[in-house]
C-alpha cells in the first residue's frame, strides 16, 4: 500500500528497537491464527528473538539470551 499524504494519528507504526522487540505503536489489533484476538490497544512488543515464551509477544527473553541486532534492515 503506498501512502502519499500526512500520516493521520490514527496510523500504526512499528518500530524496529535496536537489541530488542518490534514496538506496535498506534490503534491495533493482534490477531492469532484463528482469527481470536490476542491483544488490542494502543502499544504491543512482539518477539524477534525468537525465545520468548509469551510469543507472539516479547517477554525480555532477548536480553538473557544476548540477542543482538542493530534493528536496520539489510545493509548492502
């Protein structure tokens, strides 16, 4: 989807936090695979880690297990 006007404050944003989880900032719903709703609200942090035992959500397992990532994408 390509937007080309102002972002309006209802708009998701997900930021990409150095070390750490996905930030899922603005109105959202996470939904599980069977379509139930697993979180909604306005702020949500979702596991890239990979250990988390709350997945989809991040439960600081990121920092135990020393994952680290500068959270910017592939660099070529």
């Amino acid at each position: 989807m390509v937007h080309d006007g102002p972002m309006s404050e209802s708009e998701v944003t997900i930021n990409v936090l150095a070390d750490g989880p996905l930030e899922v900032a603005g109105p959202s719903t996470i939904k599980g695979s069977d379509g139930s709703t697993l979180k909604a609200g306005d702020k949500a942090y979702l596991c890239r880690c990979g250990d988390s035992a709350n997945k989809p959500f991040c439960d600081g397992s990121h920092k135990r297990e020393g994952f680290s990532d500068p959270g910017l994408g592939k660099q070529d």
